[in-house]
C-alpha cells in the first residue's frame, strides 16, 4: 500500500474515503467497496485517510495503525493518507478542506453519513458545499443496519470490552485478532504441560475484556484451533496482565520471534485462581473443547 503524510507531497491522482476506520467494520467497508467502485469509474486510486495517532482518550482505535493499513489493503484500498492528529486538532474544517484539495488532487471524495470534520465539527451538508464550489464529486454512504442494529465503533468497543467477541466478529467481518511476534515467557507453560506463545498487545488500543477465548491461531501460514488467557496468572501469584495461547495439535519446536495473529471466537470464561497446576491443567484440555460456529 502507498502511504503518504498529510501535508507532504503525493502527485497520484485518487478517489478519497474521509474518516478514520478504526474497526473496518461493516460500515467501514460499504465506504471503502464504494470508494473502490468509483475509482474505477475514474481510472485513479481507490484511496483511504485514517489517523497514526490517537485522536483523543474518547477515541482508542480497536486496532493500530500498522494493523489497519493491513486491513485497508486487503479491502481494496491502495493508497493511505495518513493524518497526525496532534498537527490538525485545531484546525479547522473549511481549512482542513482547503489544505487537502490544494495540496492533493482527489477526483471525488466519499464518507459516512455521520463523518465530521475540523475542530469546528463541520458535516456532510457543510462538505457537500465545500465540494460543489470545487467541482469535486463526494457521495455519502448510508449507515449500515445489521440485523435491525446500527453498525458504530461505538458498539464494538462495547462489545469487545465486555468479552462478546462473537458479537464483535459479526460487525468487523473479521474476528478481532492480535498480531505480533511471539515474545519470550517465564516458561511455565512449558514446564506444567501446555506450552503456550505469549505476544505484546500494542500499545494504544481498545483493551478486550480479561478472560480465556476460544481462539484460532495463523503462524507460518498454518491455523491452529487454541485458547488465549488475556490477564493476570493468579495460580503461579503473576498478576501482570499477559497475552497466552495454548495451540492445540501443535507438535513442532519453539516458535520463538515467529509473526503470530490470534483470532478471537468465543468468550469462554474469567480468569481464575486454580488450587493447583494440575487443576489449571485439566481445565485448560477443557476449555480446548469448544467449538466455534462459523
């Protein structure tokens, strides 16, 4: 994916999507399918803006921006415009407008019905003038209805704070996962009979509810049915919060600075203090049951 800085030079012509796109859910993809539509109309690139920081405390992406731009490309975005919140937070929307037709060429800009923009919340109506006395197109895309629900950010966050992972599958199309390189652990895993990769959460993002899911792992362009604990390890005293999955069926050797994506599933109980590791072991073989309906 090309990406460039808002402000520095890119001479490509484009079609824009304007928002941020934390999720890419259901809602963020019907803006990106129609923004690919139309710049295939227009011959340019299909073209998408979001933010490499975080736009304020009330705004904690579900994923990172190196996760998103994954997740941009695989939707058929080609170009990203990246945007610093920290240099424009004060900028207006009129200018903000001004800047970014000046400085870049899109042909034709397409958002959600609810986008804002600038420091003095401008909308769509406000948009849509700015646009007709440019001579640039901007279609709107509808708010996506799921199942009689509003698909928002808003509501996965919820979602995923609250452990209903198969809720928040079903509006990002694509389960919640963690992604990273698979980082050293204390061993423990190993030693009791359930070795288990251990992976950095990002810094930034919405935090899952603490728990154990039912999870699905890609490493090395294999999958593996697992369970993940998110939390602290109260049998072994450990209260630092920790990202664990035990791989089932996984019968090869360390898989030590190896790229890992865990897909969450199902939410399948809260962290807890077993009386013993054989106790902590058993229930593991049993959380290994579940069984995902997708």
């Amino acid at each position: 994916m090309i990406t460039a800085e808002f402000g520095k030079p890119f001479g490509g012509k484009f079609c824009l999507a304007l928002g941020y796109f934390d999720g890419v859910h259901l809602g963020h993809r019907a803006i990106i399918a129609e923004t690919r539509r139309i710049a295939a109309e227009l011959r340019c690139l299909p073209a998408i803006s979001t933010f490499a920081d975080t736009p304020n405390g009330k705004k904690i992406p579900i994923y990172s921006y190196h996760d998103r731009k994954a997740l941009y490309a695989e939707c058929g975005a080609e170009f990203c415009l990246t945007l610093y919140y920290s240099e424009i937070c004060g900028m207006r929307g009129a200018e903000f407008f001004e800047k970014l037709t000046t400085q870049y060429s899109p042909l034709h800009l397409v958002c959600g019905q609810n986008y804002t923009f600038g420091c003095d919340l401008l909308g769509v109506s406000e948009l849509a003038e700015l646009c007709a006395g440019k001579g640039i197109g901007l279609t709107i895309v509808p708010t996506v209805i799921y199942h009689g629900v509003r698909v928002s950010t808003t509501l996965i966050k919820n979602y995923l704070t609250t452990g209903d992972v198969d809720a928040a599958r079903k509006m990002l199309v694509t389960p919640y996962h963690i992604n990273g390189n698979v980082v050293s652990g204390d061993g423990r895993g190993h030693n009791i009979g359930v070795p288990t990769i251990n992976q950095r959460v990002p810094a930034g993002i919405i935090a899952v509810r603490q728990g154990v899911y039912g999870t699905y792992a890609e490493i090395g362009g294999k999958r593996y049915r697992a369970v993940t604990n998110v939390g602290p390890r109260p049998t072994f005293g450990q209260n630092r919060v920790a990202v664990e999955t035990n791989l089932t069926d996984y019968d090869g050797g360390s898989l030590l600075h190896e790229f890992a994506a865990v897909y969450f599933y199902r939410y399948l109980r809260p962290v807890r203090k077993f009386t013993s590791a054989e106790e902590l072991v058993a229930r593991i073989e049993k959380d290994k049951e579940w069984t995902d309906i997708c």
